[in-house]
C-alpha cells in the first residue's frame, strides 16, 4: 500500500499484492551464514518515473532447506 502525496492525513491506499508465496522458510538445522532472511529487500522510486516504485523482496518458494526466492516487482500510481 502507499500514500501519495496528494492523499487525506492519515490514510493509505488499498494494500495489493505483489508476489504471493507458496510455501514456508525451511530451517532444519543451524546455517554456517546465519538465517540471512532480509538480506535482499529494497523498495526505490523509479529516476526516470516518479510515480513508479520499484520494489525487491524474498518470499518463499522452495522446498530446499534454507533456500528463498527474489521477486522484482513495479507498482505505478493511477493518475487522479
């Protein structure tokens, strides 16, 4: 969800989602990394499109221990 500049105090708009993931974070045992979930996640304003979000996250998708998968997704504000 965001909230535009031009939005009420206080409000946000619909949540909408991005990547939906199919299954659950494995652990089985301890890693010799650490768990190193949240290492990749970034969310920017496009330079050439301000009304554009670039956004990368890890969800999970896999079935192998300690394994996460990334998504790159865009999110364009409707013009008012």
């Amino acid at each position: 969800m965001m909230h535009a500049p031009g939005d009420p105090p206080g409000s946000m708009g619909t949540p909408v989602l991005a990547m939906s993931g199919t299954t659950y974070y494995r652990i089985s045992g301890p890693s010799p990394f650490g768990i190193g979930w949240g290492n990749y996640s970034t969310t920017c304003v496009d330079p050439l499109n301000p009304n554009l979000l670039w956004t990368c996250q890890e969800y999970a998708n896999s079935t192998v221990d300690h394994q996460w998968c990334t998504a790159w997704v865009a999110f364009q504000r409707k013009a008012n």
